[in-house]
C-alpha cells in the first residue's frame, strides 16, 4: 500500500482536528467523497470517485486534459449545473457530516481566471470581501484586512490597482492570484479549493503560490488545488497527489509514495524525466490511461482502509446530533452576515471608488460632452425665428435626443461585461441581492451621467440661442438627462441579458434605431400609420423630442418668413406661431400631450430598470 505522511493528521477520522489559524479557528475539516459521480447524458465526466483530502495537508490533483478535475472541484463544493441530462450522485461531506448546500459557507473556491475588478486595489478588494459576507465591524475588517495582506505577501501593492495585464499598468501575475486567493481566504474558509492556481505563471511565481499554499494548510486548513505539471521544485510542496484519467482515479495518497507505486504496477519512472512529466505521459496515453485505472481499483481493493482513499465514516441519527463537528458546523453557517445597509454601503462604495479611478471614463465622458456640445452649437448658432430657422430647431432637438440615447446606452453596455465575472463570483457566495447590486451601479454613474447632460446642454443650449430663462433652461435639461436615463437603462439590461459584449454592442442599435425612425423627424406620424404606428409607443426619442420641441416653441409667438425670399403664397401656407409649427408636425394629439409624454416616458425609466434587475437574476441564478 501507498505510504502515506504521519503527523498530526492521524487522529483525521474523528472528523475535527484541532487547530490554529490566523483567525483563531477552532476545528479544521476533513472533505470526504464517495462513488461520486457525474454524467451529461451518455457522457460519464466522472466515474465512481471516493477519497478523503485530510486537514492540514495540500492534496494536488493532476490529469490530462479532459480527465474531469476541474468538474471533480466543482462537485465537492456543489458548484455544478444540474438537471436535465446532467446528474450528480453519490455522496460528500465534512467530517462525519454529510454535505449540505449551505455548507458552502465553509469553503472557498477560488477560480483559474483571477476574477477581480481591474479597478480594484488589494486593500479594497479585501475589504469589500470581509464586509460585505460576515458584516464585520470596522476595527475588526481592518485588522483581518492587515493580516491578509501581510500573510499573503501582499502589503507593499496594497494600494495598487488590478489592471488589465498588457492593456493597464497595475498587480503582476503572482499578486494578482495572491490577492485572488486572500478575497476567499479573508473569510477564513475552513476549506479552500483552487482551479489552476499557478495557471499562466512562470515558474519562480509558481512556486511561491504552491509554498503559500503548503502555509495556509499548515495553520489547519484543508487545501485542494488542480494543476497542471508542476516542476519539480513544485512538487516538493505537496503533501498529498491524486492522479486522475477518463474520470477516474489512478492514484490518490502521498505524493512520496507516487514513483514508489507506479514503478511497483510496472512502470518506473526514467531519470530523464521529472515525476510529474513522467506521470502526465502516462495519463495522456490513450492505451495505458485504462490499464493505469484498472491497476488502481486492484490496489484498492487490496489495501482497504487507507485514510487517503477511504471516505470518513458518516455519523447518523443521535451521532449526528451530538457531533461537536455539526454543532460547529451550523454555528458557522448560521452566523449573521452583513445587513442590507452595509450590503448597500459597500456596495455603493466600490462603485464609486470604481468610477473616482477609472480616469479615462470620466475623462472620455467629458471630452464626448464637450465635442458634440461644441459641434452642434457651431452648427446652429444663434438661431433666429424665421422658417429656416424652425427646421434647423427641430434638427439639432432631435440630435440631442440620438445622442443622449446612443452615449448612454453604449457607455452602460460596457459596464456589466467588464465586471460580470466578478458579479457571479460573488452571487455564488451569496454576498448580496442583484437588485443591490443594480442600485448601487446605477447611483455611482449618475453623477457623471448628469455631469455629461449638463456640459452638454449649457453648449447646445446658449450657442443655439434656446429660448433664454432658466426655467427653460431646467426643463431642456431635465428632458435630456430624462432620455439618457431610459436609454441607460435599456443598454443595461441589453448588456445583463446576452453573454457576450460584441452581441449587446450589436443589440443596442437594432433597439434604438427603430425608435429613432419613429422620433417624428425621419418619417412623419402620416406615413407610420397604420403599420407602424405602433413604434411611437415605446419610442422614448420621440418623447423626448417632443417634449423638448413644445417647450422651446411655445415662447415664439410669431415665424418670420420672407415674402421676397420665398413667395407670398409660401409664406401665407406657413405656421405662424411655434405653437401651430407643433401642431403641423402631427405632435399636437391627446396622446402627444405633455402629460402623456411625462408619464410614457417615466414608466421606461422604471421598466428597461426592472428588465435589467430580471436580467441579473437571471445570470446569477444560471451559476450555480
């Protein structure tokens, strides 16, 4: 049988181990698995697995690609989609308790990808993290914020942004992972999985993140990790080495013992080759992956017992009841996170913070303010109130109203893609509502919204010669901001409701455009019926425009037009007031009533908000 390490794991099997961990923990669990199992369709993903990953020890898993671990990560922590053809069986648990869904609370996962806002710092990041999920008092983040970051190596970037690698100067790879890993570790998981942590790292790096791994275990966490041929300076810091192929294991004990047993089945592992380059040839031969499982399962049945291979035994009935670790268990689970307020507190925090340090929107919002503002007002300079004039109104209106709904739209479909990932990450662990989520992002981009209007109508607005009073000069605005609102709204839930960036950057004209064609201007009301008349409806431009129209007209009592220019017959046919110039537009009906458009328009702004919410709840529900 496979040797395997003795210390202070032998007492493993009673389910509770003693231990002291940063934060003071006072049990460390055992994770248990057997005759697990998973299938999608007539594909077997998994087949059969059973082990035990004990406290205080790292267990590395290898396989080829394909081999399932991955997957096999995502069944032990009840991350994997269910239902339909795809089906879960078997058994998990912690200690001698069987796995509960709201076990989650006890362990980490922590992603190949480094899911993290490149807009975040270290320290922000692990504070968000601590707040948000435990509700932990200030003193108390601050102190846990400090030992994170010194325990993972991370206080000298702690102010430093994320970035995007190759695209933003910020964290370099190994403290981009470091920090990805301290977001779950600042919690104080009493497990902590990882998918590819050393994924994309060179070597050096590399071994860093495994020996702080091998560190974190020894204060009594249970450590699982997938990765993909280490060097053998990586290896050294394994404790514990599962091998897996076509779903199934072909060696689980101590990393040690691994050359020992596969040279005892028949292949020695050769000089040249490093352990684990030796074992991945094996694993990726399509001929000797089978005979490997085969070996494994007459090892197995051979040598019964091995607390490597052997699931803990689960406790039942008044067992159960009385287990120290159940009891522990529920008290962790149990313990009241943070409140909707510190939810909706530090939620609105990152996203201002998130807003204050992305330079270049708040720099891109001002400059497109200011070039269309001043593009326009040169265009329409100082109108006057003759005919040309009315037409030119109506023009740059309607330019404001397409503007304000494309810049909108498309700055907030870039928002949700840039932070999804981040957003699933933390629906998994529960750490707030989408609708929280929504408020906050939505309040951290008005002020720059508002500020984008504002720029904008003051330009448009005195350069053309609106009417002059303020509180035409309010309204005007109030209109403007009321259309990039509904519009903002619309590219949001666009953007929450497809998977990808490119799809909602495709959607957005195809909603808007449409719209726009039935604003009034491009196609008179006359030629949209019967057919199309319809379109008015949920047309915001066409609320906007005519609420805008109807206010600056309603101040020219009298259309100048020059008998000599155009002809006396001309100018009799003309609208006189700006009022009639209104009403031969089609925009003097019922339903084109201020009113009427006051009330359209603020239910879009609520709507398109709604769908958006809808939309979250639906990518947060599909994670999991």
């Amino acid at each position: 049988m496979a040797a395997v390490h003795d210390g202070a794991q032998n007492n493993a099997h009673t389910g509770v181990i003693s231990s002291i961990s940063s934060a003071g923990s006072k049990f460390s669990l055992p994770v248990s698995w057997s005759n697990l199992s998973y299938t999608a369709g007539d594909r077997e993903i998994l087949r059969g697995l059973s082990g035990t990953a004990l406290p205080s020890r790292t267990l590395a898993i290898m396989g080829s690609s394909g081999a399932g671990k991955t997957t096999f990560l995502n069944a032990i922590s009840d991350r994997l989609a269910s239902g339909g053809n795809l089906k879960l069986t078997g058994t998990r648990q912690l200690g001698e308790i069987e796995f509960h869904r709201d076990f989650r609370k006890l362990m980490g996962f922590v992603t190949q990808d480094d899911v993290i806002s490149a807009l975040d710092t270290p320290a922000s990041a692990l504070r968000f993290s601590i707040r948000i999920r435990s509700g932990a008092d200030p003193e108390k983040t601050q102190q846990r914020v400090e030992e994170t970051l010194a325990e993972l190596n991370l206080t000298h970037c702690r102010d430093t942004v994320v970035g995007i690698p190759g695209l933003v100067a910020g964290l370099s790879g190994g403290e981009r992972k470091r920090c990805n890993i301290g977001i779950e570790l600042i919690t104080d998981p009493k497990v902590l999985l990882l998918d590819e942590p050393t994924s994309g790292l060179d070597s050096v790096t590399s071994v860093k993140i495994v020996a702080l791994l091998n560190e974190l275990a020894r204060k009594g966490r249970t450590i699982i990790f997938t990765i993909h041929q280490p060097t053998a300076e990586v290896l050294s810091f394994f404790d514990d080495l599962m091998l897996m192929a076509q779903g199934k294991v072909v060696f689980h004990g101590a990393c040690s013992a691994a050359v020992e047993y596969f040279s005892s089945i028949g292949y020695t592992c050769p000089e040249t080759y490093t352990p684990t380059d030796y074992f991945m040839t094996l694993l990726q031969d399509e001929e000797i992956a089978p005979i490997l499982v085969q070996r494994w399962d007459e090892h197995l049945t051979r040598h019964t017992g091995d607390r490597n291979t052997t699931p803990i035994e689960l406790a039942h009935g008044e067992d159960r009841e009385l287990s120290s670790t159940l009891a522990f268990m529920k008290k962790y689970v149990n313990k009241k996170g943070s409140t909707i307020t510190i939810q909706a507190q530090e939620l609105t925090y990152r996203a201002f913070s998130q807003v204050l340090r992305n330079k270049m929107y708040l720099f891109m919002t001002i400059v497109q303010a200011l070039f269309f503002g001043l593009i326009a007002g040169l265009i329409f300079l100082r109108l006057g109130h003759d005919v040309q004039s009315m037409q030119d109104r109506i023009g740059v209106l309607f330019m404001v109203v397409a503007n304000r709904a494309f810049s909108t739209a498309m700055g907030m479909i870039n928002t949700f893609p840039r932070d999804k990932a981040v957003f699933i990450r933390e629906q998994q662990a529960a750490a707030y509502s989408p609708l929280l989520y929504y408020i906050s992002k939505y309040v951290s981009e008005l002020p720059v919204q508002l500020l984008g209007s504002m720029l904008e109508a003051v330009l448009v607005y005195f350069m053309a010669r609106f009417h002059q009073s303020a509180g035409a000069f309010f309204y005007y605005f109030a209109v403007a901001t009321m259309v990039s609102q509904v519009s903002g709204g619309l590219g949001f839930a666009i953007s929450a409701s497809v998977d990808s960036f490119v799809v909602a950057a495709g959607l957005a004209p195809l909603a808007i455009v449409p719209l726009m064609m039935a604003a009034g201007l491009l196609a008179s009301t006359d030629r949209l019926r019967p057919y199309w008349y319809w379109l008015e409806k949920p047309s915001f431009l066409r609320h906007g425009l005519v609420l805008l129209l109807k206010n600056e007209m309603q101040y020219i009592d009298n259309i100048e037009c020059d008998s000599s220019k155009f002809g006396v017959a001309f100018c009799n046919a003309q609208p006189k007031t700006g009022e009639e110039y209104v009403a031969s537009l089609g925009f003097n009906d019922e339903q084109d009533s201020v009113w009427a458009m006051w009330v359209s328009i603020t239910i879009m702004f609520f709507l398109f908000r709604i769908l958006a919410v809808f939309s979250l709840n639906r990518v947060a529900k599909s994670k999991f």
